[in-house]
C-alpha cells in the first residue's frame, strides 16, 4: 500500500465514523523487518492494512492496537525482537522497533 492509498483509508475511516488505529514505527536498532516511518492500520475486527514486520512482535502492536481503540489515548510499545522468543517463532531480526499507535476516529 503506497502513502496516498495508505491516508486515504485514515481519511474514509475518519468520514464513515469508524474506529482503527494507526501503528507508525518511530525509532528502530539493530536488524528490524521493516523502517523508520513504516505505517500499519489496525481495525478492531483484527482486519489489517499494511504491515510493520510480522510475527509476534505485530501481534504485540496488534494487541496494544486494540487497547488504544478501546480507550482513545495513545500509546508507544518497544517491539523487542532480540528476545529468544521471537527467535524460536522465526522472527530472526534481532533489533529493537519503537512503535507509536493513535487511535483513528
């Protein structure tokens, strides 16, 4: 999904009322799947749009994603990919990605 694809999806949640999220990756170190300015739209029907990576390190932006829904305040995650779980689930990165998650309304 390119930017303009990417913030016109925010702009018709937005106009439709409905409720998401936005995930930006906003610091990384070390080997990271995906960037600085990296984006990911999560909807609270658990559908996604784009990416930040995979893995149980999305599924932890995923689940902070809902919160942030649910309650309306922002929150920023460290997505710690150097951990041995994310090891044995294939995640091999091994960096570290802050990720900042706002609420879409």
């Amino acid at each position: 999904m390119n930017n303009i694809d990417f913030f016109e999806e925010v702009m018709s949640i937005r106009k439709q009322r409905q409720k998401a999220a936005m995930a930006t990756i906003i610091r990384t170190k070390g080997s990271t799947p995906r960037k600085i300015g990296t984006k990911m739209i999560i909807y609270p029907d658990y559908k996604l749009q784009g990416t930040i990576g995979g893995g149980c390190g999305e599924g932890e932006v995923i689940e902070k994603a809902l919160f942030v829904i649910e309650t309306a305040k922002p929150q920023q995650l460290k997505v710690d990919l150097t951990d041995g779980l994310f090891y044995e689930d294939g995640g091999i990165c091994g960096g570290i990605m802050d990720v900042f998650i706002e609420p879409i309304f």
